[in-house]
C-alpha cells in the first residue's frame, strides 16, 4: 500500500508528528541507515556498540540519532501489546470522505484512540487504526466522533480478532 501521508499518535503521546512520504530532507548515507537498523533490532543497544558496529564514536552516533530525531526522520518508543496495558478493542476503519480528506485526516489525527492515520486510494479515503479499552468506548469513537466529522460519508469498521504479526522491522533502503 502506498500512501500519501501517515499520521503517528502512538510514540508522542503528548502531541502528534506529522510523517509524509517525499519527504525533502537529504538522502541518507549509509552509517545513518546503519544506526537506524542498529535501533531497529534493539532501541536500547548503547550508542558505544552502535558506534563499534557502524565504525564511528559514541559521541559521533549520539549526535547521528539526535539529527535523525530532530528531522523526523525516526522515533525511539516502547511500543506496547495494547491488551496488557487495558486497551482491549483494536479495529481498522475505513472511511470515505466528500470534500476535503485532509481536514477530515487531521481531526482523527487529534483523537489519542486514533493510533494512525493513512490517506488512501482504493475503496477507502482513509483508513485509521483505533485503540479502545472496550467495545463501548470503540462504539462511541466510531459513532459519535468519527462519523460527526464534517465531510465523513461512510464508515466501515475491522474489528481485530487476533493480532498474528507486528514489527517494526523493515529496515532500511
């Protein structure tokens, strides 16, 4: 699936960070992509060992990751099994928008259920994934909240069953 823009709530709980795709920050040399997937296996391997691996510092690494940081480039998070920590609804929603998606993908970007925001092409104009702590707050996000934003035509709701895959390994290119 291609997307235009992704909208990440998940690792700054605090705000959101916007992340688009085309981004216009330089290309990335290959020690950058190197510490990347370094923090890809392990985000807590010490910047000592990513500087041995990679053949720079600790001081160089560090000041790397905090460049990658900054430009948005990559986030450092714990990332949860929604269902440890009280969060037992998880669902995918695909809506389909008249008018503006954009407004419509910044209002569910602002919703702390809403863990991301794709815009699409296909069947739908948006897909969201949404973390709920049961079926009656999952109801009350999709009926009350999403389906009152001006400019939502439709919803379809995926209700997860089971969670079979999650990774965050892809790499770099």
């Amino acid at each position: 699936m291609h997307s235009e823009h992704v909208v990440s709530r998940s690792a700054e709980p605090k705000g959101s960070r916007e992340i688009r795709s085309g981004n216009t920050a330089p290309p990335l040399d290959d020690v950058s992509l190197a510490i990347i997937e370094q923090l890809q296996e392990d985000g807590r391997r010490p910047y000592a060992a990513i500087g041995k691996a990679v053949g720079l510092s600790e001081a160089a690494v560090r000041q790397r990751v905090q460049k990658l940081l900054d430009q948005g480039v990559m986030q450092i998070v714990a990332v949860t099994d929604p269902l440890t920590v009280g969060f037992r609804r998880q669902a995918m929603v695909g809506i389909n928008v008249e008018g503006d998606t954009e407004t419509v993908a910044d209002a569910l970007s602002d919703m702390p259920e809403v863990e991301y925001v794709v815009m699409t092409a296909g069947s739908f104009d948006l897909l969201a994934e949404i973390v709920c702590e049961d079926d009656d707050h999952l109801l009350d996000v999709i009926n009350k909240r999403i389906r009152a934003l001006s400019g939502v035509r439709s919803t379809e709701s995926f209700v997860y069953l089971k969670l079979k895959k999650q990774t965050y390994m892809w790499g770099t290119r």
